[in-house]
C-alpha cells in the first residue's frame, strides 16, 4: 500500500532508485569487505559517493544486510520544493520504537512530529518563545532520539536533496555522535567529496567528526568493460557474452549497473546481435530529470552535444549551440555539475551513449535539420583534416543529399587515395545509398567498382553494381568496366563461379568497343580454369583471343594484366610454356598487381608439384602484400601458404592457423573453403576426428566458388580415406564421385593427383576394377603433354595401387618397382604424406600376399606419419599389422617410447582432453572400448596427472 506523504510534501522521481540486481555483487565484493570492519567500529561515520545508477543504494543495502547486531534505519532524501521539515528522519524514526525510560525529557518536543510515537514520548515541553529556540529544541531531541536507540545503524541516502533541516541534523550528529552509533551517508556526485570544505561535491556540509570517530569515505566508480561482461553475462543466464558485446554495453551504458540492468531487462536476446539497444523508459527519464534542472543556455548547449556526438571543445558547441564563448562556458559549467555531460579528450561529452540518444530525443524535431546544418558548417571551419563522413551525415540529417554524396564521395577518395580498399568501399557504397544525380551516381559506381576488388566487401557492392548498371544511362566504356569488375567480384568473392564467367564474358562487347586492352585483360581472366567453371578447351579458345588482341595493347598497365592472367591460366593448365611466360612478366610488376600474380602461381605450382617454384612465387607475393593494404590479397596470400604448408607436410601450428583464417575469411568464399580445407584435413589427419573432419570438408566443398583444382579433389580424396578405413568401399565409391564429374567435365586431369589414387583405391576394393582401369587410362591422357609432376606421381601411384587387381604378383619386381618409383617421386616431390601413404599400400600389399618385407615397409610408411605428426594414419596402419598378425613387442628401437606417448595413446589421450567418453574414443579411432581403458590408463601413468582434466595442459592443447 502506498504511504500518505505528510502535509506540503511533495513526491518526486529518483534519479538513483535501487537496483534490484541478482546474484553476485559484480565489482563491489572488495569495497563492501573493507565497509564492514569500519561500520563496526563506533562511533563511525561512512560515506558512499558516485553518480546517479553506479549502486550506492545497492552497496548500502548489502552492508547493512550484513551487518550483525544492530538495528538498521534507512532514510532517503526527496527532490522537493517545499519539503516538511526533518521528512525522511521522521518517517524513519516514526517505525522504531525506544523504550520510554531511556528517552529524555527533551524528546517530548516531538510529540507534535511523530504522533506514532506519542504514547511513549515524555510530555511535550511549552512552547518556546522564540522560534530559533524551537527549532533547536526539535535537533536536540532528534539527537536524544537518535542516541536513545543505543547500537544502531542509520543510513541516510540521496544528500545532495537534504533540506536545510535534516543537514542541520546529520551536522549535529557528525560532530557529536553517540557512542553506539553507525551512521552511512550516501550522495550523488562525479567525484570524492572534501573533507576539509564546505560545499563539497556531493555533501551539502563538511565532514569533521571528532578524532576518536571512525570516517571512511569511498567513491563509486562505473564497472570496467570487463565487469560490465560479467554482469552481463549473469542477467542473462549465460556464462559469458561475447567481447564484442561487451565493449558495445559498456559505451552504451557507461559502465552504471543501474542502466546495464534496465537495457538488458528489455532486451533478452542483445548477445545474439550486436545492435544498439532500445531506450529504457527509466533512462529517459532520469536524463529528462536532469535537463529540466538546467538553465536554458545549458540545454542548448547539451543539445548541441547530443547532435556532435563525439567530444566537442567549447568553440564548436558554441557555435551548434548558437551562442558565445561566455555563455558556453557558463551553460557547460551547469551541465557538468549536473552531471550531464563530462570533459574528454580536450572536449566535452555524455557520460554513455544512451544518455546522448535520451538528449537528442528530447530535441524538438524541428530544431534538429538547423543544429546538424550549424554542425556541418561548423566542423567545415573547424581546424585540422575535414572530418568529411561526419560532415556528410550532419548534411543528411539536415536534408541536405547532395552535400552529404558529395562529402561522402570525398571521404572515400581519401581513403582510396590512402590505401585504405574497405573505408573507400563503404564511403563510396553510402555515397549511392544517398540518391545522387545519375551523373554522379554512374561515376561512383565505377570508383566503387574498382576498389572493391581488395576490400573483400558482402554482397551489397555487386548488388549497388547491378542496379547502377540496371538503369542503362552509362556508356559502352564505363559499363563494361564496371560489369567486367562486377564479374571479378562474382569470382572471387561471392561465391557464384559461372555467373561471374558470364558477367565478365558479357563485358567484353563494351569494351571492345573503347579498349582492347580492357577486352583483352577481361579475355585473359575468364581463360583462367577452374573445376567449377568451363572445359579446359573453352578456356584455351578464350586464352588465344586474348593472345590475338595483345600486340594492340599499349596501355602498360592492361599489357601487364593480361600477360600476368596469361601466365596463371597456363600454369595451371598445366602447359609446359607457362614458365616462359611467366618470364615475358614486366619487371615493373609491383603492388597490388605483383602480389595478386605470384599468389596465383605459387597456388598454381603447388597443385602442379613445382615446390621450389612455388616456395619462390609465394616469397615475392609475402614481399608485395606487405607494402599493400588490402585485406582480399592478404587473405589470398595467407591461404595459399597454408595449402602449400600441408601439401609440404609443415603442419606444426597449422591447424591453429587455418582456424583463425576460417573465422577471419568467412566472407571470401573460396578463401574460407581453402582454410576449411585445410582444418578438415587436419583434424582428421592429426587429431582422428573423422566426423568433426568430414562436417568441415563438407562445408569447403558447399563453400567454394571456382577451386582451381584443390578443394573438391582433396575434400573427396580425404572422405574416400575415412570410408575405406572403416571398411566402407562402395560409400567411399560414391563419395569420389561428385569430384570426378568436375574432372571428367572440365578434362582438368593435371588436378587430379590427390583424386585419382583414392578414387582407383575406392573402386578395387569395391570390386570394380575394370572403372579403376579406365579412371587410370583417362588420368594418362589427361595429363600427356602437361607439365604436372604431382599428377605424373599420382598416375605412378595408381598403377602401383592396380597390381591387386591385375593379377600382378606383390613382391615381384615389376610390383615393387611401382610402388618404389611411385614413393619415390612423391618424396622428389617434398609431399611426404604421400609418399608414406604409398608406402601404407605397399607394405599391406605385402602383408596380404605373403610377401617378405610387408612390416617393414609398414613401419617406414608409419616412421614416416610419425613425422609429420600423422596420427590417425599411424594408428590404421598399426590396425593393418595387427589384422595381419603381426603383434608390436614393447621392446626399445623405432616402435618403444618407453615414459613417452606412443602415437595411438597420444591420439586417445587428445580426444580425451577434449572431454570425449571412452565408447566415442573407440568410436572416433576405430578401437575396442577395453583398449581405450588401457590407452587411457598408460596416458595418464605416462603424463604424471591423475584426471582426465588435466591431460589437456600437458599435451599443450
């Protein structure tokens, strides 16, 4: 039920309500431990500072609740224009209930003020004559009151609003205190009152108790981001939000838990997008409290804030605000000790973000178009660089577009001009987002095109390309400039392989028509191959165009373009005169353009087999990209490096590598595939993580938009792998199959070299030799006349892989020498995964026929895993000696390890660190549940620990 205020009092708002916060007290716990021991200390006097919604009422709450053996008072000051005197003292007093023998006679005088207590009030005095003595008389009986309680804590809060009376009162009692009391003050202000001044910030009085009284003031500070995270993360029943969110709520909210708690109780679902929150009611109107108290110089001022939005100095509110330099001065002076706005950064702001949004709402709507007009104006005087974006969206707002396109164009040409690819990009895409005139428009759209290549945009740039050039008002040159780099876009970038083919083969009319340069470089980039694109033959048809119109191209830079896409489209062709013209390359090659060319060919030449070729393409590309900028060709060139570091078998730190790329490149879709390539292969090489490898590998192949010969053969050849381990041939016949469509389609054979040996794998074991032998004979002919060693190694390896099913004895020479010319080229080659892996087939084919030799070719191929930390494939080839009854004695020499992890308890003690059960251990690893027990046990024997737990620390997981 709600309390009848007394005669002449007025209820107001509270700008700093209790927090009704759960759970933990998130950044307090250490100040409320060091209040406790001071509050027990009497006579002692606590004084709890900071700004409206930091939590003063919440600490105060906390430390009385824990308080032992004291009776607890809590009276709360009330904004109030005429307020009865002693208010929140004598509401508060009226519920306590003194014994009548300890109260004085003096107590008698508020018999009249506190009717509750009447009946045990001694008889009221006469009436004084004078009316100060009256007065008097009322502060020493609320003292003698007061005293009367014996231990007692009474907590006063929201002093700032203290009426004359009840200062009077707490003065008295600061200065006098009794013996057993415990008295916790609580003020809103920026900073630490002063002891030793009147006026203090906050206190309406000074602090100067007598020596023998314990003073403890502490000053409530915002919580830190950190904090903020952990409050956050607690609202919302979750264990942590994202840090991103965090640092979002924090300059929103400032840190006060009183707001944190007021947005997220209206917005359940904030962590799952980062967005600025809705507005709280609450927040709204304690700032609109605030301004009401303001002068009206101060709120134009504050007004003038809220439109800048980042720090201003004085000059530029002043100049918004309309209004000299005396009165700014002045009107921010008010607002500062109203705490509406802070100093920062040599300039004045809001003290969080939804504060500015509660201001600017308060704004009448008509006055906002003048207060951003005077702002763009402003900052265009203002001294230093022209912050253009700000002073085009201070046009925009003031319904002003075409000085906001310009502006915003000029920003962007700034950036571009600077290097920056993504602040051009999104200058430019805003600048045509704000409705300029076609000519302006159709200009911008060809800046925006031709930046964008390296600023790895979403899929709003080919979409704003697409609608400009849907309005048919550009000439032959520009549009087919734009639908060529349009086309480029599509490639690389979005994820549509033959749209982008087709856009680009569309552009070549345009250009024609103005430049056969342009045609001719457009020419060159389609005649680059790829798996998903078209056959080989119309790639070569569009090459030779392309060579035909060269000798007419003069332009440097369009020569140079389309010599280095000539050099690309026949290197991974994989046509032996590709490295002449890589040679016939300008040396004045440089930048963006050098690194985007050896990036290319070192791909090129590891899916090839060239490593020395690559390892040097690779280096100049590093060299070039470090001098640029340009987040597409970083990503470009990090991802080439890691396929060629599996390839090479450098896979120490890789995985950790790749899945940083995989969560920094998800908007490249080639590039995201090349890393969830490379994390599916290694978790399931390295880790034995076949279904978390197979969801990855699936994902590269849905994700790549063109592959140049990498993604989909090696994701297949991968899954062909895991099926046949787990005795699967005709599920690993049909997991090859998709892949071997795009060979076959596009007779791209030269890309086939890790394909082809599992699929000729895949086929005999499911009894179909005779397709073996035709993939075979096809893989021949596809890469007669190419320059493809990796591809040669692979056909030396299928033929070996044959001898099961051609009847050829194991063990004889023409046997043996397969498998050995085949082992060796892949070592010729630096692919040791290969090479062991034909060593695997070799000694299993031994072991199958009878043959001398099977375990110890076995154990090469398993020495050779070990290498590269292979882990899984050690483990199925120690399967394969064990179906073939050669048990391992624990004995020293190459399969001892002795106090160290043997490859298969370190791959058990792996999926066990990563909190997977025994029965999925057997599961991953193909394995017996008892011998995972067994595994299990000599793991953490071996690792001195005594949990499962801990496992993961020693293995530096």
């Amino acid at each position: 039920m709600r309390k009848e205020l007394p005669r002449g009092r007025k209820e107001a708002v509270n700008a700093d309500p209790p927090i009704p916060l759960p759970g933990a007290f998130i950044g307090r716990s250490a100040l409320l431990d060091g209040l406790r021991p001071a509050l027990a200390r009497r006579p002692s006097v606590v004084v709890i500072t900071g700004e409206a919604g930091v939590g003063k009422s919440r600490l105060v709450r906390e430390l009385l609740d824990t308080t032992p053996s004291s009776r607890t008072l809590v009276a709360r000051c009330q904004e109030s224009d005429a307020p009865f005197p002693y208010a929140p003292l004598l509401e508060t007093l009226s519920r306590c209930r003194p014994r009548p023998e300890d109260l004085p006679p003096v107590t008698g005088a508020l018999r009249g003020l506190l009717p509750d207590l009447a009946a045990l009030l001694p008889p009221a005095p006469p009436p004084a004559d004078d009316p100060r003595t009256g007065q008097h008389r009322v502060l020493r009986a609320l003292c003698a009151l007061t005293a009367s309680l014996g231990s007692v804590v009474l907590a006063v809060e929201d002093l700032q609003w203290a009426a004359e009376d009840t200062v009077a009162f707490l003065r008295a009692l600061v200065s006098d205190p009794p013996p057993e009391l415990g008295l916790v003050l609580t003020a809103r202000s920026r900073t630490l009152p002063h002891t030793d001044a009147a006026e203090g910030d906050g206190l309406p009085f000074p602090l100067r108790p007598p020596p023998h009284v314990a003073l403890v003031e502490r000053h409530l500070v915002p919580l830190s981001v950190v904090e903020t995270g952990t409050m956050a993360a607690e609202l919302l029943g979750v264990r942590t939000v994202p840090q991103e969110f965090a640092d979002r709520l924090h300059g929103w909210t400032g840190g006060l838990p009183y707001v944190i708690e007021e947005v997220l109780r209206r917005w359940p679902d904030s962590t799952t997008r980062v967005l600025e929150p809705p507005l709280p009611a609450s927040v709204r109107r304690a700032v609109e409290e605030r301004l009401r108290h303001l002068p009206s110089d101060a709120r134009r001022v504050v007004g003038a804030a809220a439109v800048l939005g980042d720090p201003a100095p004085v000059h530029l509110l002043g100049a918004v605000a309309g209004l000299g330099e005396r009165e700014t001065r002045r009107a921010l002076a008010a607002a500062l000790k109203e705490g509406v706005v802070r100093a920062a950064d040599g300039g004045y702001v809001f003290p969080y973000g939804l504060a500015r949004r509660a201001v600017y709402e308060a704004v009448a709507e008509p006055e906002r178009p003048v207060l951003h007009l005077r702002a763009a104006r402003a900052l265009a005087r203002h001294g230093g660089p022209l912050p253009l974006v700000r002073v085009a969206e201070h046009y925009r707002c003031a319904g002003l577009s075409t000085e906001a396109v310009r502006c915003l164009e000029a920003a962007a040409d700034r950036a571009a001009r600077d290097g920056d690819a993504g602040g051009a990009t999104d200058g430019y895409l805003d600048a045509l987002r704000g409705g300029p005139s076609a000519v302006v428009r159709d200009r911008i759209a060809l800046k925006l095109a031709r930046v964008a290549l390296n600023a790895r945009p979403g899929p709003q740039v080919p979409a704003a390309l697409r609608e400009v050039l849907d309005q048919r008002s550009l000439g032959p040159g520009p549009s087919g400039e734009i639908r060529l780099l349009l086309g480029l876009l599509l490639r690389n970038q979005s994820g549509s392989g033959l749209e982008a083919l087709e856009e680009i083969a569309r552009a070549v009319p345009d250009l024609l028509a103005v430049s056969t340069g342009q045609a001719a470089r457009a020419l060159a980039i389609i005649a680059i191959p790829s798996l998903k694109g078209w056959p080989l033959g119309e790639h070569r048809r569009l090459l030779a165009e392309a060579e035909r119109l060269l000798p007419q191209v003069d332009e440097k830079d369009l020569r140079s373009a389309v010599l280095a896409n000539r050099a690309t489209a026949l290197a991974l062709m994989g046509d032996p005169s590709a490295w002449d013209a890589v040679a016939d390359l300008p040396d004045a090659l440089t930048g963006e353009a050098a690194a985007r060319v050896h990036a290319n060919l070192a791909g090129a030449a590891t899916a090839l087999g060239h490593p020395v070729r690559a390892r040097a393409f690779q280096a100049r590309a590093w060299q070039a990209v470090r001098t640029n900028h340009a987040p597409y060709l970083e990503a470009f060139v990090e991802t080439t490096d890691m396929l060629a570091a599996f390839t090479g078998g450098r896979w120490e730190g890789l995985l950790e590598r790749a899945e940083r790329a995989e969560e920094q490149y998800g908007d490249v879709p080639d590039f995201h595939a090349e890393a969830l390539l490379v994390c599916g292969l290694l978790r399931l090489h390295t880790k034995g993580q076949t279904d978390v490898a197979r969801r990855l590998l699936e994902r590269a192949v849905r994700t790549t938009a063109l592959d140049t010969g990498i993604v989909l053969t090696s994701a297949a050849a991968a899954v062909v792998q895991v099926h046949l381990a787990a005795d699967r041939p005709a599920q690993a016949v049909q997991a090859v199959e998709g892949a071997l469509h795009h060979v076959r389609r596009t007779g791209a054979w030269v890309w086939a070299s890790a394909l082809a040996p599992s699929a000729v794998q895949a086929l005999v074991r499911d009894g179909r030799a005779g397709e073996a032998h035709l993939l075979v004979a096809e893989l021949a002919d596809g890469i007669t006349g190419r320059d493809a060693p990796a591809a040669r190694a692979a056909l030396l390896t299928c033929r070996a892989l044959l001898t099961s099913a051609s009847g050829l004895q194991a063990g004889s020479g023409g046997s043996d020498g397969l498998y050995a010319a085949a082992t060796d080229a892949w070592a010729a080659l630096e692919r040791p995964y290969e090479a062991a892996y034909v060593r695997e087939a070799w000694g299993l084919r031994l072991l199958a026929t009878g043959a001398a030799g099977g375990r110890t070719v076995l154990h090469e191929a398993i020495a050779a895993y070990q290498d590269i930390d292979a882990v899984w494939d050690v483990l199925r080839c120690q399967r394969g000696l064990r179906d073939h009854g050669q048990v391992t004695v624990r004995r020293p020499g190459a399969l001892g390890y002795g106090d160290h992890l043997s490859p298969r308890e370190r791959a058990v003690a792996r999926l066990a660190a990563l909190g997977l059960s025994n029965r999925e251990i057997a599961h991953e690893l193909v394995l017996s549940h008892r011998t995972v027990e067994h595994h299990v046990a000599r793991a953490l024997r071996k690792l001195g620990v005594s949990s499962r737990t801990e496992i993961g620390s020693q293995l530096g997981l």
